[in-house]
C-alpha cells in the first residue's frame, strides 16, 4: 500500500471505537491507520476495508492534515457520522476499489466484510 503504514492496539483508534461503538475500527491520520480492535491481519484481509482506508489516506493528501481534520470534524457536526462527506466518498470508494487491494483473492462475501460504523 503506497506509504501508509499499519498502526495496532492504537489509543487514539480505540477512543474512536468507544465513540462510535464498534467492535473494531480503523482510523487514518495522514499516511497512518490505526487499528482498534482487529489486527493487521484481519484488516488487509477485506480488501472493501482497505480501499475504504485508503480513500481517506488521499483525502488526507489532497486536503493537508489539518484541513482534512477540520472538514472531517465539521461535516461529523452538522451530518454526523454516517453521512460526513468524507466518509461517504469512501464507503463509495470502498466498493470501486477494493478489487485493487484483493491481492489475487475472491472478494469477501457480505457476512465476511468489516461493517461500517453508524452511529456517532
Ligand atoms: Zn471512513
């Protein structure tokens, strides 16, 4: 994957998963992902996952740090979670994408793909 880098146990994705009571999360800051609650393993293992990541990684890009944090933060104000701008594209994102990131595997089926968080 490009730079990125994989962060597990992360606190600052553990917060966000308290947040948005999920079992597990991830959460990109600039070219990090922070996992909470699910492995490195277990995340490039959906490839809808990582897309989904991966999206947010060239929004980071494409917006700098903190102009993305701040858009992130005022879209989750006045939409909340589920629909902020940012993570819409994503979701969409997710499914585009993720052919590019199964590396030679089938497509996870719907039961064996990281559900995305709705609440917050
Ligand atoms: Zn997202």
């Amino acid at each position: 994957m490009k730079s990125s880098r994989i962060i597990e146990n992360s606190p600052l994705a553990r917060i966000a998963r308290l947040k948005l009571h999920a079992g597990s999360v991830a959460m990109v800051l600039g070219h990090s992902i922070h996992l909470s609650g699910a492995t490195r393993e277990q995340f490039l293992s959906d490839p809808y996952w990582v897309a989904h990541e991966m999206e947010h990684v060239r929004q980071f890009e494409q917006y700098g740090y903190f102009g993305f944090l701040w858009r992130y933060l005022v879209g989750w104000a006045r939409h909340g979670y589920y629909n902020i701008p940012f993570e819409v594209a994503a979701r969409e994102a997710g499914e585009r994408d993720a052919v590019l990131y199964a590396r030679g595997q089938p497509l996870p089926g719907p039961e064996a793909r990281h559900p995305t968080p709705k609440a917050g």
